[in-house]
C-alpha cells in the first residue's frame, strides 16, 4: 500500500461531468505505457475468493489514471466490461465474455481535517482490511467494525459493505469515477450511489458504466465506538473496558463538577483498535479463510420483512433470530433460517455450506459457478418453503 498521506488542507475534486482527472495519490505508479497496453489471455482463478476455475480471453490491469480513456475505447471495441477488484463477492463462470479489467490503483491521502472528520480518500484498486489498518494507525478511527471484509476500497461502494453495526453509507463521504459512457470523470456524492442494504446503483443499471478510481470517506471526530452486537460485547477483549466505560459514564453523570456529555472512552479502555482486533478476531472463528477454502463471505442478504411478518413468522418458528430496523420493519437472520432446513455443513457436489456458519457457501474443491448456483437456489426454495421469505444472494453473478 502507498500510505504516505497528502498534506491536510482541501484537495481540489473534479464535480460531476467535470473533464478533469483526479489527483495522483501518493505512491502511485506510472502503470503500463499505452502503446503497449492491450489485452490478454488471463486466468482469473487467482482473482476470485471463491477459487473458481476462470478465465477470460480479453484482461487488462489498470494501474494508471492515464489508461481510462483508453478503457472505454477498448470496451467499445470487445462489448462488455467487467472490473475486478479483490472478486470477493463475485460468482465467475468458466469463461468471462468481453473485456475484464483489474482495478489496481494504489495510494491514500488524507484530504481534509474538519472539525466534525477526517477526510480522507484512498484509491480502488487499495486492499480494503490494509486501508482500515493504516487509516487506524494514523489515528483516523471509524472503520475499525469493517475490519477483515475481503475485498478492493472501488468494491466496497458497490456492495455498500456493513458488519457489526457500520455501514459504508455512514463514513461515505464521495467517489470519483471514470464515466465509460460520456469519457469524463464525476464525482457522486451519496446520494448519487443510491445506497440500500448490501445493495448500490452500481449493481444494477449502472453496472459496468462507471470505473471507481477513488473513494473519499468521512472519518467521525470526535469519535464514538459502535458497540451495539452482542459478539462485540461478549469479547473477552472488550467486556472489561465497556465495563470501566459505563462506570467512569455513571461517575462523570453523577458528579455536579462534570458537564453532561463529556466523552467517556478516553477514560477507559475502548478503543478504536480494541474493536478492529475484537472484529477480528470474531471473524476468523466464524468465517472460513479464503486462501484456505474458496468462499465469497456471506453468500445471502439478511431478508428485512415487516412487523405483521415477523410476528407471524415468531409464533410458528420458536426461536427465530429478528433484529428491530429503525423503519419499524425486522431483519431475520438468514443464517438462523438455512440452519434451520439442516444444510449447515451440508454439500451438494463440491460445493457446500460452511460447518460454522450457514451464511457461507463454500468451493469444496473444483466447483464452478453452476455448483455453486445449484446449491444457492436449493437453499432458497427450502427457505422459501419453509419460512415463506425469500432469500436474495448478496455476490454479483456475472
């Protein structure tokens, strides 16, 4: 990663339909020549979490603002485009039409310190768990419950990615994007994205017409740790500070010589990185490792479903795990509902669902996108059944 950060002050952005291209980060490098930049034969079975055997005639690698342009001539010329980032929520058949470009930008830059946030921008192409790292390290708190998803910082937009009680939405701040349509660089700002639970405008008719080159992010101060899991709760690493924060919270409200509202975490022990190593570590004994066995992380969205539903669906189902939205409307845990249809650590050919965790299907050696599928829709007709909800797979399916 390129983490030497920009001086603070505000950078100059191209706005939507601007012509100009974004700022060079830090560390970033000159890429291929364009003379020399055309497409190839690549495997993509490295490049998809999954582990699925890929491959696609037409690949090039974006390491360079400069070949943008470029791009959108050499997608007209071959029909499609795919860009890959990480390819952890992506389902690849065994061989991808068109043109597949790899997003590897690098580089992050702080560009703005504001008294409500850090500014603070980081290229696509940018490990997303490496970004939250170092943007931890420089004291920029905020995503530490993003900790270990897989994946690129252009992806993460996409997916508006979420764990433990974070969204992207709520630390987005801006992206900058190549417009393969127009040829010019925009910038969209929040509502631009459209973004819904695990969902974005770019998973759906604007999928494949803008190129996520960098994405800013506001970065809260002062900060405030989000500790609502119970799993974050529990962690032994956290129990004992959330403990010495609530009573130093309790003696600050008490006392007639503190002002309500002071800040109680700097008191104690809660930390920025005590969550992001808690979130680790809850992760790692959920979720499979990837370079171990091929997954995509949780291959299903939690359905949201309204009161009359969950009520319903609660009396008939004991035990059913629901958490309240601030819409009135309930969460279910898809987790919970395929467990319930027995097909935790089940297979159906080489792909099955993790021992561990029911949310995650896995390539138990050898599967294909079809495997994959198979499975997928097998546990959304028994859900279905069931339960009556329908179960939505969370990675894009190209």
């Amino acid at each position: 990663m390129s983490n030497t950060p920009a001086s603070s002050g505000t950078a100059q952005s191209p706005s939507r339909n601007s012509t100009s291209a974004p700022a060079r980060h830090p560390g970033a490098g000159e890429g291929q020549p364009l003379s020399s930049w055309a497409p190839q034969a690549a495997d993509l079975t490295p490049f998809n979490t999954f582990g699925l055997r890929s491959r696609a005639e037409n690949y090039v690698r974006i390491d360079d603002l400069a070949q943008l342009p470029a791009l959108s001539d050499l997608a007209g010329r071959h029909g499609r485009l795919l860009v890959l980032g990480g390819g952890s929520n992506m389902v690849l058949p065994a061989e991808v039409d068109g043109l597949v470009a790899h997003m590897a930008l690098r580089g992050v830059r702080l560009v703005e310190q504001r008294a409500d946030a850090w500014i603070v921008e980081a290229a696509g192409g940018e490990v997303w768990h490496d970004f939250v790292q170092y943007c931890l390290a420089q004291g920029w708190d905020g995503l530490e419950n993003l900790s270990l998803i897989p994946g690129t910082v252009g992806a993460a937009p996409v997916q508006n990615i979420g764990a433990y009680g974070v969204e992207l939405d709520s630390r987005f701040e801006g992206l900058t994007a190549w417009d393969m349509a127009t040829r010019e660089w925009v910038r969209m700002d929040k509502a631009d994205c459209r973004f819904a639970y695990r969902d974005s405008r770019f998973k759906h008719e604007a999928a494949g017409r803008w190129v996520i080159v960098a994405v800013r992010f506001a970065l809260p101060r002062p900060w405030r740790p989000v500790l609502d899991y119970p799993d974050l709760q529990r962690h032994a690493g956290l129990a004992a500070a959330i403990a010495a924060d609530a009573a130093a919270a309790a003696g600050a409200s008490a006392s007639a010589d503190t002002p309500s509202g002071v800040p109680t975490t700097a008191q104690a022990g809660v930390t920025a990185s005590a969550i992001a190593a808690a979130v680790c570590d809850i992760r790692r004994a959920k979720l499979p490792d990837p370079a171990r066995i091929g997954n995509a992380g949780s291959f299903f969205k939690n359905p949201i479903v309204d009161a009359a539903q969950r009520d319903a669906l609660a009396a008939r189902h004991s035990g059913l795990v629901s958490y309240p939205q601030p819409d009135g409307r309930y969460k279910l845990a898809a987790g919970w509902l395929i467990d319930q249809c027995g097909w935790k650590g089940k297979s159906l050919g080489p792909a099955g669902v993790h021992e561990r965790q029911a949310l995650v299907l896995v390539n138990r050696g050898g599967a294909q996108a079809a495997d994959i599928l198979a499975l997928a829709g097998a546990i959304q007709a028994d859900v279905q059944a069931r339960f009556g909800v329908a179960l939505e797979a969370e990675p894009v399916v190209v």
